[in-house]
C-alpha cells in the first residue's frame, strides 16, 4: 500500500514538473485555456477573412452600448459596426475591442490571464469562433458583470 502511495506521489511530483518546465504541456492546462486553443486553432484552419456577424454586449451599460450591432470585416480587419435596428454606424469606440472574431478570442484569453471570478464562454461546433462569453471580474461585485453574444455570423461569399 505504502508503494503504491509513492507511485502517486512521484506521478503527481512529475506532471507539477513538467508544468514548470514544459508550460505548453497539455497535463496542465486550464480546460478553459485548453478550449480556448482549440477553438482558435478551428477558425484559424478556416481560413474566413471576410465575414460580418450580429453582436448583442449585455452589461450595466447605456442604451448606445447594449443595441445589437452589424460588425463587417474584410482581411481580417474591421470595416465597419453599424446598430442592426436602425442604418446607423456607431460613432463611438467602444466596440474597438472585439470588433472582430480575433479580438473575441483576445476578450477570453485577457479574462483567463486576469484570473477573472466567472467565466464561462461556448464556441460555435463548426467555425470554432466564441457563440457567447460571459465575465464576471470580481466576485460578489455589483455591475461589473458584462457578456458578449454572436447571434448570427455570416461569411463572404
């Protein structure tokens, strides 16, 4: 019984190692960390560059700011974020932040390193880009709560 306490032990001993020294050792990633690599490794291997998606942000935040919004992208860049209910651009930065897939993924990867209390984010089966992510930075915290959501993501044809 004792070498078979021992065993584990050493086991245990080894993969804390291996993360040490080997910090991109899948043994030791974060599931959420890991979820987040192989979402972005699935729209990386899409290829889409040019594509426009509808983005609702949900928050303790003013009505310019909660009003689903038209973000168009082409070469990867934006190009454009307009409110979905009225033909109007936004005139305002705050959707500078995530105004394209790859700046999503930075969204999660910023909330990860930051160790935030809550996150909780799911990816689209197919494209890998993120459906919904939800942050909540402080437990316990009124109103810092905020949530991203992709209704619709359409590529170029």
């Amino acid at each position: 019984m004792r070498d078979k306490a021992s065993t584990v032990l050493i086991v245990l001993l080894l993969v804390a190692i291996a993360g040490s020294l080997f910090p991109g050792c899948d043994l030791v990633i974060e599931p959420l960390q890991r979820d987040l690599n192989g979402a972005k490794a699935k729209w990386g291997a899409t290829g889409i560059t040019d594509y426009e998606y509808h983005l609702r942000v949900a928050c303790f935040c003013p009505p310019d700011i909660v009003s689903p919004v038209v973000v168009k992208v082409a070469n990867g860049v934006n190009i454009g974020v307009a409110y979905s209910k009225e033909p109007k651009e936004v005139t305002n930065d705050f959707f500078k932040p995530f105004d394209t897939i790859d700046k999503l993924f930075v969204i999660i990867q910023k909330a990860l390193d930051d160790k935030v209390a809550s996150l909780d984010v799911k990816y689209h089966p197919a494209y890998g880009y993120p459906v919904s992510i939800s942050i909540d930075r402080i437990e316990n915290a009124i109103d810092d709560e905020i949530a991203y959501f992709v209704d619709t993501f359409n590529p170029a044809p």
